[in-house]
C-alpha cells in the first residue's frame, strides 16, 4: 500500500493497517481482504483475468524503505476500499513485479 507520492504505507505510520486481513482464495485465485464493519473486497492474482473483472493493471513506480521499485496498481476498486477503510485518501495497493531484483546503493555498501 502507498500513498498518493507512492511511497510505502507502514503499521508505525498508520496503525490502523493492522486491522486489514489478507487471505489468499487459491480455489478462486485471488487475494481477499477484510477490514472490520466494511465489505470484503477481492483481488484477482491471475494478472491475465485483472482486465476482464474490472482491474486494469497499471505500471508504476513506488518507493519501499528509500528504494525504488517497480510495480503494478491493483486498481481504483481497491484504491477506494483501502482509502475508505485507513480515512486517508490516496492509497494505492501496489503489486510488486515478478521481475524484481533489489539494487544495492553505492551509499549503502561497506568498504
């Protein structure tokens, strides 16, 4: 999850997440998450289907703990879920590539 300036939406900044469940459904391939007193959405994991059920998989770029990665919008539906159940608006929930290699800064090596 990132918010509107695509950087990482964390339990120390918002405590709130921990109240969101994830459950992956294998028998129908997709993530659901819960959040008390609202309405379960769900998320398909076959990225090949996304379109068809009204998710339209977007590139983007994010950052997690100061690093930039590459990922895919899940989508306005699950946007709105998560905006309405954290009050922030903004978030995004964000798919991290099946391509990606973490990439070690100059800064942050030893020598």
């Amino acid at each position: 999850i990132v918010n509107r300036n695509g950087v990482a939406v964390t339990q120390k900044t918002d405590t709130k997440l921990c109240l969101i469940v994830p459950k992956i459904d294998e028998q129908n391939n997709c993530l659901e998450l819960t959040f008390p007193y609202m309405t379960s959405i769900r998320i398909p994991l076959d990225l090949k289907n996304s379109e068809a059920n009204g998710f339209e998989a977007l590139m983007c770029q994010s950052k997690v703990c100061g690093d930039r990665v590459e990922g895919i919008d899940c989508g306005d539906n699950v946007a709105e879920w998560l905006s309405d159940a954290l009050c922030t608006s903004g978030l995004r929930l964000i798919r991290q590539c099946d391509n990606h290699e973490k990439k070690i800064s100059k800064k942050s090596t030893i020598t």
